[in-house]
C-alpha cells in the first residue's frame, strides 16, 4: 500500500477516526486510483455514509472490506445508494424511488418506478432530479448522473419529440408479469421475418 499512496493520502487517512471508515477509504482509493483530490472530494460528500454497506452491522462491514481487501472486487452493497432520497428544493419535498452508483460507468443513476404510462412530465421531473445531483452530489472525476424512468407503458413519438435517446434519461417499459412463451417466439418470428424482407428490399435495389 505504501507504494500507492502519497505522504497528502495518509494525512487524510490519519483524520479518519472510525476504522472501518478507513479501511473503506483505503480500499476504495487502492482499488479506484483515488488521486489526493480525489481522496478529500469522496470524504467531504460523505460518500462512505451514502453507500448501503455503512447502513450494516459492524461486523458484516468487516466481513466485506475483508472480502474487498482479498478479491480487489467491489460488492453490490457499494452499488445502492438509497430507496426514496429525500431531498429538498426551495423548501418542497422530493423522493427518488432509487439511486445507484454504477462503478464502470462512474456515474449516478437515478430511477423513477411509475404505475402508469409515461407522461412528458416525468422527463421534467427527472431531469429536475439529475440537477440537484450535479450540484449537491457530484465529485470530480464522475461523470453526469443518468436518470432511467420505468413506467407500464410509453409512447414512441412521445420520445421521439421529446429526444430523450439523445440525453441523459431514458425511458423504459417493465412487464408487470411474464409474457408467455407462444407471444415471445411470434414475435421473434415476426421479427426475423421483417429484417429478411429488409435484406431481400435492399439487395433488390442494388440490382436494380
């Protein structure tokens, strides 16, 4: 470890008085090549306090920073965040459904669950959502938070319009059960047939 920090990240880690705090610190540094900046930018957001993990019994935090500290792998637990953040914008209550850290991506990513179909709304709302994380949340070397808005339903020209595949939200439709195996494969045949008639189309026109 002496190898990879410097003199600056020690003096960091001296000022942590909780040991498993620490030893998050430490491997999280270790594992993410934290420069010094890095290091005290992660410390003063509390980033620690915001994981699940902090949220567990002492010795489970142990069992996983010794799982961490032997595999150089972060767990899940370093993924959630929170189920209904609460924050507050001009004295009105707001409540993410779930927020993530994805560690690949180095980013935020918020999802909004709705029962219902989307709504031009939504977009508004989440990206209301993606602001107040960049201001309040968001420490050098991340990159923007994303936003992912689940609901039963959406209306294609609706996204189109509203050029969401073109930012950082996106909308997606989940299946409130499974759709059965006979639906799937029609589809799937449906499909296929569709792109063979888009080759042969093709094909055609080059001939000609």
């Amino acid at each position: 470890m002496r190898k990879l920090f410097s003199w600056t990240h020690f003096r960091q880690f001296l000022a942590l008085e909780d040991d498993l705090k620490l030893r998050f610190y430490m491997e999280m540094c270790r594992i993410e090549g934290w420069s010094t900046r890095q290091l005290e930018e992660r410390i003063d957001s509390m980033l620690y306090e915001r994981t699940a993990l902090s949220r567990q019994p002492d010795e489970l935090i142990a069992q996983e920073l010794k799982q961490i500290e032997t595999s150089g792998a972060v767990t899940e637990a370093f993924a959630f965040m929170a189920r209904q953040k609460r924050i507050v914008i001009d004295g009105e209550d707001y409540k993410m459904d779930l927020l993530f850290y994805h560690r690949r991506l180095r980013r935020l990513v918020v999802i909004d669950l709705k029962m219902r179909n989307f709504k031009p709304k939504d977009k508004a709302q989440m990206e209301l959502y993606l602001r107040w994380l960049e201001k309040h949340e968001h420490v050098e070397g991340e990159n923007e938070p994303i936003g992912l808005i689940l609901c039963a339903g959406k209306s294609e020209e609706h996204i189109e319009l509203l050029m969401l595949d073109h930012g950082n939200i996106r909308v997606s439709q989940y299946l409130t059960e499974l759709t059965p195996k006979v639906v799937l494969q029609a589809k799937l045949h449906s499909a296929i047939e569709r792109a063979r008639r888009g080759k042969i189309s093709k094909k055609a026109k080059k001939e000609v």
